[in-house]
C-alpha cells in the first residue's frame, strides 16, 4: 500500500481530513434535521353543507412553506400551496372539494425537512336534488322551475340532461353542478 508508505506528516493529515468530511457527511444531516424537525397537529371539517373543507394547522415552529392536499379515493381534487408568511402563520385555509369522502393531507416544509398528516372528512347535505333529464320540454320546465327545486340555491342540485347544449354549463345558477359523468360539450 502506497498510501502507508508515504511519510506520517502526509498520510495522518489527510486521515484526519477524511475523517472530519466522513463525520460531517454523516452526523450534519441528522442534526440538521433534528434541528428543523417541526411538529405538526391539523384539524379539517366540511364548512357549512357547503362543498368546501377548513383546514386548521399548528406547528411547533414556523414554516416556509405548507401544501394542502384534498384527495378522492387517489384522485387529487384540489390543492392550495403558499409561502407567504402571513397566510402560514393565518393556521387555517378554506379548500375546495366536492360532497363524499374526503382524504385532507396537509404538508409542510422547513429547510430540508419535511412532514405531513393526512385526516378524512366527509361532506354532506341533508337534502340533494339529481336531475337526469331527456328531451326538451322537460329542461325547459326544470330551468323554468329551478328556484323552487333548489330553494333559491339552498339545495345542491346535480343534473345530466340528454341534450347537453341547452344549457350554458359555465353559467350554472348557485349550488346547481353537472353530474360527474355529465358531459357538458354542445351536442
């Protein structure tokens, strides 16, 4: 070995380099981590029978940044992300969703640490209207009569009709939403 045979005012030097890269290599991140580590504690519930969640966090230190997360089954749903110190240290955020069981994940991130905690939460109206309607009269008629089936808006109403184009599916009267296999293209 070439190395032990070079003299001891070498070799010793560059083995106590070494040895100080190896410890800072290995010890750095734990105590980096350890250092940051944050605790996290969330709370999340329907507003209202409405179709949006609150989202309350706490953490044991300040953050840089927080992503909230709202998942059907796997599907993502939505998703609000910030930095903004004002909004972070605020703990709370109203996020979009839709009426059934709701995965909330809320992730934060400081440095290089990171952790999340997920909570499910189920939304739900007391009273729903579903609407599948074929031909013409009978959207004209619905259309018609919508406020009193909705309660001026106070009862989700889910509708599919036939004939999509009759209606301007972006000008939706409040609380009045396509069924999911709604198409909604002019046909």
């Amino acid at each position: 070995m070439k190395f032990f045979n070079l003299p001891k005012k070498i070799w010793v030097p560059t083995l106590v380099v070494c040895a100080i890269i190896l410890a800072f290599v290995i010890i750095f991140p734990i105590v980096y981590c350890v250092a940051l580590k944050v605790d996290l504690k969330i709370n999340a519930s329907q507003v209202g029978q409405t179709q949006q969640i609150n989202v309350e966090w706490d953490t044991s230190k300040p953050v840089d940044k927080i992503t909230i997360s709202v998942y059907h089954g796997g599907d993502l749903v939505s998703q609000k992300t910030t930095t903004k110190y004002y909004d972070i240290a605020k703990g709370n955020a109203n996020v979009d969703a839709y009426y059934g069981k709701m995965t909330v994940e809320v992730e934060i991130k400081k440095g290089i640490y990171k952790t999340s905690e997920t909570k499910r939460v189920n939304l739900f109206a007391d009273e729903y209207n579903i609407a599948p309607i074929t031909g013409t009269m009978s959207v004209s008629l619905f259309s018609l009569s919508l406020p009193e089936i909705t309660d001026n808006g106070r009862i989700p109403t889910f509708v599919w009709l036939q004939r999509s184009g009759a209606w301007d599916w972006n000008e939706l009267t409040e609380n009045v939403y396509p069924m999911p296999i709604a198409s909604t293209g002019n046909f």
